[in-house]
C-alpha cells in the first residue's frame, strides 16, 4: 500500500510513501517504549523547557508547515499560519501548567496519609484527522509528554508529509529520539497496533465509524480511549439578532478550513420573520469570498482536500435539490486539474412551514 501526498488544487502527486511492514511498525513500537523508560523519569523543569523549545520551532517555521498543510490538504495558507500559532500557543500552556496540574491531589480518608497520584502511563497512540493536520496531533502529544508518557501517531493516509513534519518539530526542539514517532501505516494496520503490549491508551479524532473500531478494539485489550468524534452544529437566527452580525459570524462558521471542520456551522436555523433578509444577506457575504489556491495568502475557500470529498458534497447538493432545496450560488464543480475548486460552497435552502 502506497501513502500518497496530493495536492488537492491542481491533483499533482508530491511525494508517495510506501506502508511500513509489520516488522518496521513493531520495532518502531519498541524504540518509542525504550525511550519512554528514561522519559518518565524526567522532572517537569526539563520536559518544560523542550516543550517551550518545540513551540519555538512552530514559530520559527510557521511559513514552511503552513505551506506544507496547504500543499498536501488544501487549507488557505493565512489559515495554516495560525493553526501553527494555536500549536505553539498549546505546547506553551501545558509546559507552564503541567507540573501542577498533575500535582498529587489529597484527599480525606481514615489512612495517615491518602493522596490521588498522576504518574506516566506509557506509550499513547493517536489516531488523527487530516483537516486540521498539525493541531489535532499537538493538542494530543502536548499534554501527553508533559505528562512523561511517549506518543505513536497513526495520522489520515492524505496527510504523510504533515505528519513526519510533526515528528521532525520534537526531533529539532531536542526531545529524546523515539520519544514521538509517526508510523507509516493505513488504517488496516491499526488494530495490530492497538493490541502491541506497549500501547498503554489511544485516542482518536475522527468519523464515529473510525471511533467505534478503535474504541471497541481498546475495550477489547482493557486499554483507555478517548474519541472525539462528529456533530451536526445549528446556527440559530432569531428574530432580535443582529443580522449584519449574523450573517458575518455565520459564514465564517460555515467557511472555517473551507467547510471541512467538525465544528462548523452545518445546519442553519432561521424564524421566518427575518428570514428573508438573513439569507440575502448570508448570500452576499459568500460571493465575497476569494477561492483559489490555497497557497496564495489572499484566498479564503480553498479546495476540498480530497477528490472522494468533493464528489460527495456535489452529491448531497444534488440530493438537496432533489428534496426541494434552491441553490442561491454556485451548485456546481469548478476548476482546473485532479481535485477541483467547489464554487462558493453552495447555499441550499428550505423553509420550514
């Protein structure tokens, strides 16, 4: 199996990484579990300065992981640069904070002495998305350092290149080597990884299908999970908003990473009474909108980040239609070369009676 890194604007292959044997991941597996041993053992102080370091690192190249993310999954680049920043700004909160966050916690009891105790666990995998390549990784691997534990990342197959960038962050801030590997491996190879004896927890960012495989093969081996899985958010409009306002914040929230965030606005609710105005509104914001390569600092909707994504959005479109829903703008592909631009990501509308 072949890991390849596509640029979704134009469809040019960048690079292709072959899968790791069973061998490779194996022995990757142990390194990462060897380093851990002296790792733990490390005083906050230390772990504290290198992790001040890596958010050092993230600034320092904040241009080149920018377009890095832009290259490979599309993101606009100014958006790029401050999901870096919110990385840097994530390891520096944790360096600061971990030692008393993670201060033994007493506690009454009939003992002499009773206390809670935050002690590392060992080596922690993550199971990452691609739409927010370098931040979902940093939000896990931040605390999950600090805390001494190690980190494996298993990150979405369309995202190679972010994902030994990441690796190559704490490698240049002088974290111990093997303190933090990317395996490169698709998602058939994960639950052999789950079962590795060196895996102590996972955690996972993703589609509730991924979720329950990986949380129900952690439950099997009696190992913790945490997932963060998919929603539908409403954006509510109501009768006394401020429509100017909402109509800014609205497509904002429905724009965010070109559409492609968990927490964007997916679903919007509108009383009839402003209705009308709202949606004119929403409209004229959007033909506002620059698309275009992602690369370039103006653009602000770049392309979906795969071609499989981009087909199945036009399919709901369609689908929308068909049920009753008027396009207001766009509605339809656009663009040159493998993965195309969708235009303006088309309004689709229905009022309730």
């Amino acid at each position: 199996m072949a890991l390849e890194s596509l640029n979704p604007a134009t469809g040019e292959l960048l690079e292709t990484f072959f899968e790791w044997s069973d061998e490779q991941v194996t022995s990757a597996i142990e390194a990462v579990h060897t380093s851990y041993l002296t790792w733990r053992t490390t005083t906050f102080s230390q772990r504290k300065q290198l992790m001040l370091q890596a958010a050092k690192v993230l600034r320092d190249k904040v241009e080149h992981y920018a377009l890095i993310m832009a290259q490979e999954m599309g993101k606009p680049i100014v958006e790029g640069q401050a999901e870096v920043e919110k990385c840097a700004l994530v390891c520096e909160y944790y360096a600061q904070n971990a030692e008393e966050m993670l201060a033994d916690e007493p506690i009454a009891s009939d003992a002499g002495k009773s206390y809670v105790a935050f002690r590392p666990q060992g080596v922690v995998l993550a199971v990452m998305p691609w739409n927010f390549p370098f931040w979902q990784v940093f939000r896990f691997a931040a605390p999950a350092l600090m805390a001494g534990n190690a980190g494996v990342l298993k990150h979405a197959s369309n995202v190679p290149r972010c994902a030994l960038a990441i690796e190559e962050v704490f490698i240049e801030a002088g974290f111990p080597a093997d303190i933090f590997r990317t395996l490169m491996i698709g998602s058939g190879k994960v639950s052999q990884v789950i079962e590795n004896p060196y895996i102590v927890a996972t955690t996972l960012t993703g589609s509730d299908i991924a979720g329950r495989k990986v949380a129900e093969k952690s439950g099997a081996m009696l190992k913790k999970s945490v997932m963060e899985l998919g929603g539908s958010d409403p954006f509510v409009v109501l009768d006394d908003a401020d429509l100017d306002e909402a109509a800014v914040m609205g497509t904002k929230g429905r724009c965010l990473n070109s559409g492609q965030s968990c927490i964007a606005a997916k679903r919007f609710i509108v009383v009839d009474s402003v209705y009308d105005q709202f949606v004119e509104k929403f409209k004229s914001n959007f033909e506002s909108l620059i698309m275009g390569d992602p690369a370039n600092i103006n653009t602000q909707i770049g392309p979906q980040a795969r071609h499989d994504l981009m087909e199945e959005l036009h399919g709901q479109v369609e689908a929308s239609v068909a049920m009753g829903a008027k396009i207001l703008l766009g509605g339809k592909p656009t663009g040159e070369g493998y993965l195309v631009l969708v235009a303006s990501y088309p309004i689709t509308v229905s009022r309730s009676s």
